[in-house]
C-alpha cells in the first residue's frame, strides 16, 4: 500500500537553510523562543530527526524540496513542483494524509510590509529576526498580540536586553487560556519585569522611515521601536484541500471523523490544518497544539496503513512557563462559557505545594470552572511557580472522561511532605466548587411561599 503524506513548508535535504523552513504550531513555537532566550543552545538543537531517521531508519521515501500543487481524489494521485527546477512531478496514492499545517496571520494596517514586520512560526523566521535585531542594533521592540507565542516572545526578548512594548486588543493578556483575574497574576509578574502593556488598545499604523520600521501607533499614540512582531491569529492552510473538493468544517479547518478521514475517500488529515473536536464544548474548534497534532497524526497513519483506531477528541489541555510561573489550563474561560450557554459556577483558591511547615512550598492559585445544569467539570486553570502543568493534566483527564465536580473531588491524590500536601490546591478548589453547586442547587430548589393579604 502506497500512503503518502503532504506536509508543507519542507525544503531541500541538502540545504541546511532551507531544512530548518518548517512549521513549527504553538508549542513549537515555544521551543523556538527557548533558543531566542539562549535557553537552548541552538536553531540546530530543534530538529529531532534528520533524513536519515526516516529513510534508513523508518523506510520512509522522503521527497524534501517537493511543493504539492493540486489533488486528484478521483484518479488518486498529487501533482508536485520541484523548488530547485520548478519541473513537475504526479505522484499516485493508494492513501493520502494531509497534514498542511497553518499559516500566521498578518495585520490590515498601514505599515505593515515595512522592513523590521515579523510573524513567528518556522526556525528561519527566529533567525530572519535575530539577524534584524542585530544589523539594526535594536533597543525596541513592539509585540502586536499578548497571546501565548507573544508572550514567550515578550520574556524571551527581555532576556537578551530588549525593551518590549506589547499590545492587545482585549482587556487582559492570555485570553483564550484564562480568565481575567488569573492572567492578571502573569501580568503582574510580567510588568515586573520590564514588560510595558497597552491592553484594550488598536493597532492604527506602524510607522516607517526609509522603509523600515520606526515606531508604532496604539490608539492614536506613538511610540518609537525598532522591529514589530505580529503574533496574531493563525488560518489552517487548506486551499489545496477545498479545491479538491474536500470539505471544509465551521471553524475554517479540513472536516474530518474520528478516524481523521476527510470527506474524499481513502485521504486523511492531521494537525492544524483541520477542525478538532472539543470534548468540553461538544463543537469542532480549530486548535493548535503540538499533543493534538501528533495524536491526530499517529490515528490517520494508522487507519491510513490499514488500521483502525479512533482520535476521541481534545480538551484543549495546555502550558506554558512565563516569568518564573507555571500556566496550565483546560477546557474554555468563562467570556467563551458564557457565549456558549453554560453559564458556568466557579471558584478560585490558592494553596500551597507543600505542608506549611516544610521549607520550599510555593502557592498555587486554582481555578475551576463547572456546568451549573448537571455539575460537570468544565475547566481548569492553574498559576504558579511549580505544580500547575501536572495538576492541570489532571484536571484535564477528568474533563475528557466527563467527571462531575462531585466525582472529581472524590479522587485521591498522594501524600509526602517534601513533595504533597496532604489536600492538594486542585482538590480544595474542586470542595469549595462543589460546595457552591450544591448552595446553588439548593437555592433553586427551595420552595417559594406566597403570601395573600
């Protein structure tokens, strides 16, 4: 059986420029900026398989340097442009797997292809900004975007000696992740740093002299900088898809069942290319998440070599580190809960990692979100210095299995002094949740007497 998979943005096995040109999504991202920090020791260090693992390795003909260009569901097979040549190539299929990936989004204003402009998603993108940095002897740089990849960029930058100006056009940082009283702890610790907001505010203009980037205008003010980074929205790259006649889902990804087959027959698709289905919100979302994609990846192998397996869906389950503090979170903020519907109860409480009396402990703010109608577990978000990321996994494997708070509250988490409390944050917050349901219930429940003069 001949399965072959699309991947766009690979380029030729022998040049090195052009092997580091590959989309890297969100949490690739982050890897990437670690290097921006010196936190990684190089661009180099990223690449975790070379040609070799998936040639001799893995008996994978790779075709690097091969841009796909139409497909052909009816007769199987995909047109292809050679980069070095421009010549052309029609490769057959028994199965296909499209596994396109997503593209950044830039902003409508003027200014914006002046020198000095970026987006981050490849490797060659972090190095076509560090040498711009460095040709220009930079001091400024504006962030356009307070979200997860700019905001690993805001960190990553002040630790090369960089003042960072970030802006966003909501009222707080981080909003598809948390709510607003849980981004401000970052925030705080952000600003301590060095980090200069402008929140709830418009990009009007980025300002040029001879063509290049000179300031920037933020709700009728300028400020001078020296590179502006666009970490916007994303858009899944589907147009080779659509004009196959493959079907496009609500969200603007590729439509595909659980077994990660589209609407075409015998082809595939995995990654951020396609819509996702959100097992909190029962609705396909587009994600973009290195987990997401990677398990999408192995179910649309499989099926597409002949297995059967199934991809159950996502939480959305999600970290990151920015100054110091541990952010993970799952399932959707409040502001997109209550656009949906479900008007959720929550609860906030910060704990401690340890017993009080044991040297190290650091606190641990916990916030958990639930359905008011049946008591299930609807999100999670955790802030703190250590122990987010795993109780966030946690949480988010309760939310997948779709536990009550009740039922939630009821697992047993372990004990030792140098390592856990004995009531662990999560499991105090998930008490105090369950808790307000049952006041809540309670209230709804009681009789109302009517008196008659």
């Amino acid at each position: 059986m001949r399965s072959l998979w699309h991947n766009c943005g690979v380029s030729s096995a022998k040049n090195r420029q052009n092997r580091k040109d590959r989309s890297t999504r969100r949490r690739g991202a982050s890897r990437i900026l670690s290097v921006r920090s010196h936190v990684v020791p190089s661009l180099e260090a990223l690449i975790g398989y070379d040609e070799a693992f998936y040639e001799q390795m893995n008996r994978i003909d790779l075709r690097l340097g091969l841009k796909a260009t139409r497909i052909n569901t009816e007769k199987r097979s995909v047109e292809a442009t050679r980069s070095k040549d421009n010549s052309t190539e029609t490769l057959g299929y028994d199965t296909l797997v499209l596994t396109t990936g997503a593209r950044p989004s830039t902003v409508p204003v003027p200014g914006s292809d002046l020198r000095g402009v970026f987006t981050i998603r490849t490797i060659n993108d972090v190095e076509r900004l560090t040498n711009h940095l460095a040709e220009s002897n930079a001091k400024r740089v504006a962030i356009v975007g307070a979200g997860l990849t700019g905001s690993e960029m805001a960190e990553a930058l002040l630790q090369r000696g960089m003042a960072v100006l970030e802006a966003e056009i909501v009222p707080e940082i981080l909003p598809v992740i948390l709510d607003p009283d849980m981004a401000s702890i970052i925030r705080a610790r952000a600003e301590e740093h060095g980090v200069e907001y402008h929140l709830n505010s418009i990009l009007e203009e980025i300002v040029g002299r001879n063509g290049r980037v000179s300031g920037i205008r933020i709700s009728g003010d300028e400020y001078p900088v020296d590179a502006v980074i666009v970490a916007v929205r994303v858009k899944p790259n589907t147009e080779l898809a659509k004009e196959a006649g493959i079907v496009l889902g609500e969200s603007g990804g590729i439509k595909t069942d659980e077994r990660m087959a589209t609407s075409a027959a015998n082809v595939y698709a995995a990654g951020d290319c396609i819509e996702t289905y959100d097992r909190i919100t029962r609705r396909h979302v587009f994600f973009q998440l290195a987990t997401t994609a990677v398990r999408q990846a192995l179910v649309a192998g499989i099926n597409a070599a002949g297995g059967k397996t199934k991809y159950p869906g996502s939480t959305g389950v999600t970290t990151v580190k920015l100054f110091g503090l541990e952010v993970a979170s799952f399932g959707p903020t409040t502001m997109v809960s209550e656009k949906l519907g479900m008007h959720p109860v929550s609860v906030r409480v910060t704990g401690s990692t340890r017993l009080p009396y044991y040297p190290g402990g650091k606190d641990l703010t916990v916030k958990l979100l639930a359905d008011p109608k049946d008591g299930r577990l609807l999100g999670a978000q955790l802030v703190g210095e250590e122990g987010a990321t795993l109780r966030a996994n946690l949480a988010s494997m309760a939310g997948h299995l779709g536990l009550s708070v009740e039922e939630f509250e009821q697992i047993e988490t372990c004990y030792s002094p140098p390592l856990a409390p004995v009531w662990d944050p999560v499991t105090i917050a998930a008490q105090a949740l369950l808790r307000k349901l049952q006041t809540s219930q309670a209230a709804k429940s009681r009789p109302v007497t009517t008196v008659e003069n």
